[in-house]
C-alpha cells in the first residue's frame, strides 16, 4: 500500500485529535493514511528501533558526530518494585561510553507536567542499575540524558532547545556533575543550530522536500532512508491501517464531544463568573475553587465569542435571502 500526494498536508498528530475539541471534524482524517510524520508515536517506534536511525537523531541533538550506540530498546518497561507507577520508555540506547539515553515523543503537553515527569522518569531509569548491598558505589551510575520532543514551547523562550544540569544556586559557575541532563526540544522555534532546526522540522512534516529543512545534514538524509523503508514494509502497512481506523474511531466519538462542548463550556463560563461575584475572588480563585485553569476559562471565552460571530453571521444571512 502506497499512497502518494503533491499537496502539503499539514502534520496532525492523530492520536491527539479527539482530545482537542478545538479540531473541526474532517480534520480527524486529514494526512491519517496520506502523511503520517516521525512525530506520530507510531512512526517514530517504527524508525527509533533502528539502531543506526536512533544513533541519526541523537548525534545531531547532542551535537556529537562520532557518537556512536551499542544498544537500542524501543518501549522498554522499568517496573517500579514497590508497586507504584512504572514508566514505559519510547527509545531507550546505550551508547559506546555507557551513556543512557531516554527519548519521549511528547506531542500533547496540556495533559500533565512534562517537566516533572522528565525528573520521575530519571529516578526510574536509575533504580534498576545499582545491586543492594554495602558494596554498592554510587559512582558506578551511569550518565543519562532524558529527552523530551515536543510541539509545543513550554518554557516559552522560542528556543529549539533547552537544556537543564544541576547548578549550585548561590555559584552559577558551579555544576554539581552529578551525571544527569534533561533536555526539551521544541519543534515550534527557528532559534538553534541550523541542522537541530532542520531535523525538527523533518519530524514535524516528514519528507525531503519540507521547506523548513534548510539543512540535508548527511545523517538526515539517512534516516529519510530508513523512514522510507519502514513505510515501505509490510509490517507497516498493518500499522498504517490501524493508524487510518484509530483516526476514524475517534473522528466518531469527537462527533458525539462537539454536540455536548458548547453547553458545557458555557457552564464552565458561568459558574467561574458566580464564584467571582459570589464570594469576590479574582479568576484565578474562582478558577482553581472548579479545578480548572485560567487557560481553560479564557479559551472557552474566546470559543463562545466564535460561535456567538458565526450564528450573528448565518443570521444576517438569512436576513438577506
């Protein structure tokens, strides 16, 4: 199965598409089998298994052209012995050094705090390494660097890329070297070196002739290869297709969302505006006393304003015929 378009499809991210209501519904099955992106989970597994693949995409973020891996893993599972949370781990690799690696493809931000998730998931991933005992030395932790990519910029900075050590707060030129770095990449800024750019963008719209790939680094070349030949495959074809039915599933359900989402955020409207007059509270207040935000309430407002425009608009519409 092989399915070819001129046109530009905008990247969507399917997955995400019934959880923003904000979406019209055709959109639900816009690029579903005609472009899917390396920023779509399911690509990006497909892709990141590949060692050498894995080893493109690592090199230009860390900006390390000889790095090299010895082992890739792609949802790996650390369980967590006490019985809480365990994390599932997208790309996971070791690199010749004995670096560790994390790799998240994060395209919905809104849901969780991704920052705090970056610390859960490095205390995880150092949990299973060292062996109980007296003998036990710390030292013997490896380097990790967690990576999060990710559409959106959630520092909001308009930087490609942000990179976080642990710092003495009183010496600003002292690191505490403890081993561990968290990185965010930000797929939205221009702002950052031009083949970390360009290799943003090639996730956002996966193909060579994306506009916004200003530089065909030679490892961005190579993994157009390995993306072309996982869509190529059998194996991708059943993926594909459950992609185009997963798409269409939820295209229903958000059918069913939109017929319910005006009253209910008028609802949220209302009782957040009571909450300020009755108890003479600010927004943020009355906001945090319903468990939403101020985001929230102010994207309702803005969504109750569209739809009051284009009901006066059909109105004057039928006024004229």
């Amino acid at each position: 199965m092989k399915h070819k378009t001129k046109e530009r499809l905008e990247p969507t991210n399917i997955f995400a598409v019934a959880e923003d209501r904000t979406l019209e519904i055709p959109e639900v099955r816009v690029s579903a089998i005609h472009q899917i992106n390396l920023s779509d989970f399911a690509l990006f597994l497909s892709v990141m298994k590949n060692k050498k693949a894995y080893e493109n995409v690592l090199s230009i973020i860390l900006d390390e052209p000889e790095l090299r891996l010895k082992e890739v893993k792609v949802e790996q599972v650390i369980l967590n012995k006490s019985g809480k949370r365990a994390i599932r781990l997208d790309a996971w690799s070791l690199d010749v050094r004995d670096r560790q690696f994390d790799m998240e493809m994060q395209n919905n931000t809104n849901k969780d705090d991704v920052r705090r998730r970056s610390r859960f998931y490095q205390s995880m991933i150092d949990t299973p390494i060292l062996k109980s005992g007296k003998k036990t030395r710390y030292k013997n932790l490896p380097s990790t660097a967690i990576i999060f990519i990710t559409q959106d910029d959630i520092f909001g900075k308009d930087l490609a890329m942000y990179t976080f050590s642990e710092r003495c707060e009183e010496i600003a030129d002292l690191f505490l070297e403890d081993g561990t770095r968290k990185i965010f990449l930000n797929m939205t800024s221009k702002n950052g070196r031009p083949e970390l750019i360009s290799l943003l963008q090639y996730m956002k719209y996966t193909t060579l002739e994306n506009s916004d790939i200003t530089v065909k680094d030679a490892r961005i070349l190579d993994l157009d290869r390995f993306v072309q030949e996982v869509k190529q495959s059998e194996e991708w074809e059943a993926v594909e297709m459950n992609i185009f039915e997963t798409g269409v599933e939820r295209g229903k359900e958000l059918g069913k969302t939109m017929g319910i989402e005006e009253g209910s955020l008028r609802t949220l409207v209302k009782y957040v505006e009571l909450n300020m007059k009755n108890f003479h509270i600010n927004l943020s207040e009355a906001c945090r006393g319903l468990e939403t935000s101020v985001e929230e309430y102010e994207r309702a407002k803005r969504r109750i304003a569209q739809w009051e425009k284009e009901a006066q608009a059909r109105q004057e519409e039928e006024e004229e015929d």
